[in-house]
C-alpha cells in the first residue's frame, strides 16, 4: 500500500467542497490531475470512496469512514511540520546549559540575557552545577551543553575553545600586595592563601602557579566554592585564588590583581555529545557564546584554536 499526503489531501477537498471543480481550483490542479490522485487513492485502498453523478459528488460509506482520519491525520501533519519550521527559525524551542558556579554567575548571565533578548520565544534553562556533574549531564543527556574548565578530554564528548583568562589573587581592599607595582606568585610566600579544594581544576592551577614560582601552596583554607573564597577573603582571613571572570562578583571591599611570573590561564570551552547533532535552539545558543567570547574583554579573551 503506498497512500500518499497528497492523495488523501486531494481526497479530504473534494468531500469537503463537494466538488472536483472547485477542489482542482483550491489545490492548484486540473481536474484530470485531481482524478487521478483520486483514482490512485482508490486503487491503493481498493474501495470505491466517492459516488460521482452529474449532479453531485459525495463520500461513500468507506470515504465517510476514512475522511475523519485523514483529517485529523492531516491536521497533525500540519502542525507538526509548522512546529518544525519554527524550530529551524528559532522561534521556539528550548536548551539547556550545564556550567558551574563561576562562570554561571559571570559570563553566562550576560550570554543568557543577550539570547533570551534576541530569542524570546526559546527557553533556556541554565544548570548550576559542580564542574565534574557538567560532564556527567552532558553524557547522559540531561543538558544539550556544558561550559567550563577541565582537567582533560574525555572520549564521546566533543570540545570548542571558547577562551581564556588568567588566574588572579583576590584580596582585601587596602591590602599591602595591593601596592606592589606588579604582583607575582612569589609575593604570596607567608600570606594566609584560601583556595579551592583538590576536586577544583583552580587548585592544580594554582599549584602549578606556585611551583613555577619555586613555592608550594599550602592553604590556610580550602573551600568547595568561589562564593566562600570571597566570603573568607571579605572577612580578611587570607588571599583567594581564582579566575579573573570573579571580579563581577565582588564588591567595594574586595580588589583583584592578575598573578604574573608565570602567567596562568584557564581555559574555557563548550562541550557536546559527540555525534548528536544539536536542536535548532542549542546551535543558535552555541553561535552567541562563540560571538561573545570573541568580543568579551578581560574575563573572556578569545582563545586562539
């Protein structure tokens, strides 16, 4: 059986209009091309659905039986396909964002706002999440994306370089180092450092930055979060070490200083399923967190790839 829209459209017109001259007319047809399709439609379901005389045109009991499906049939079809045009328009849909707390309170947020402004239509539900479940949710598809810092690529995920920024001590306000002409890891011998706790990728960061510098890091403190670091820190109980991107979160009482001799970077990137193509949706979200790395400046410097 090969039945085909176009025959139970020519079908589901000439019923409702009662006419193969005014159905041709509505399909943009001849009369002979809408017979035939009639006729093929008959011949695939091998019953007679239309009574014709010369003064009338009505459904037998077999066309009476398949119009109501055909129509709802249809119908579905159409919306269906509509929803699909939206979809591929953008004008609806929906995606969602894992990504851990630092950068879901910096450089998302503005990603976020400038999409939704563009896109109002479209919902984006941004998962906060401890940088180890970003990947977890994208591998199990709870999340269409991950965005964050890892410590290494991991096999049926696929990665796009967004950016890099430099680790920087945060500190408070009227602090001495705040007074040094440039400050360096080795600056922070002796001082309290508060730091994120070994599950973090900023604490291999930050120890690499003191190894370089001919130090080990020994913290005063170790947290699970940036918002405790800046807590500790506001309170004057020691330096943090974080990403520059935090300097969104800070108030007046808080200053921050780019760490130099060495130089360290984290780098941000964007994270998929490996052979999942993305919704209309994700690649429009995808597209603007690209577009903003790219003219972001300070806590997202373009990375060159």
């Amino acid at each position: 059986m090969n039945v085909t829209v176009r025959q139970l459209r020519a079908f589901i017109y000439v019923t409702q209009l009662k006419s193969f001259t005014k159905a041709a007319e509505r399909l943009h047809l001849t009369q002979s091309a809408l017979s035939l399709l009639i006729r093929q439609l008959e011949d695939n379901l091998q019953v007679q659905l239309i009574e014709r005389s010369t003064r009338s045109v009505e459904p037998t009991a077999a066309g009476l039986e398949l119009m109501g499906s055909a129509e709802r049939l249809l119908d579905d079809l159409d919306a269906t396909l509509a929803n699909v045009a939206e979809l591929g328009a953008k004008q609806r849909g929906k995606v969602v964002i894992a990504a851990p707390y630092i950068l879901a309170t910096t450089f998302l947020v503005e990603v976020v706002a400038e999409f939704k402004a563009r896109y109002p239509t479209i919902s984006v539900n941004l998962k906060d999440s401890l940088p180890e479940q970003v990947l977890i949710q994208v591998r199990s598809g709870g999340a269409d994306l991950g965005i964050g810092s890892f410590r290494e690529r991991e096999s049926g995920l696929q990665w796009t370089p967004l950016f890099q920024e430099p680790l920087v001590a945060v500190y408070p306000r009227g602090h001495p180092i705040g007074k040094l002409p440039q400050l360096n890891w080795s600056d922070l011998a002796g001082l309290p450092v508060i730091s994120l706790n070994r599950d973090s990728i900023f604490r291999d960061l930050a120890e690499d930055g003191f190894s370089q510098a001919g130090l080990a890091l020994t913290p005063a403190y170790e947290v699970a979060y940036a918002g405790t670091v800046l807590a500790l820190v506001r309170v004057g109980l020691g330096i943090g070490i974080l990403p520059q991107c935090v300097g969104v979160l800070t108030d007046p009482s808080i200053s921050l200083r780019p760490l130099e001799n060495p130089q360290i970077l984290r780098s941000v990137s964007v994270i998929t399923r490996d052979g999942r193509s993305l919704s209309p949706a994700a690649e429009a979200f995808v597209d603007m967190l690209r577009k903003s790395a790219k003219v972001a400046a300070g806590p997202a410097a373009p990375l060159r790839s």
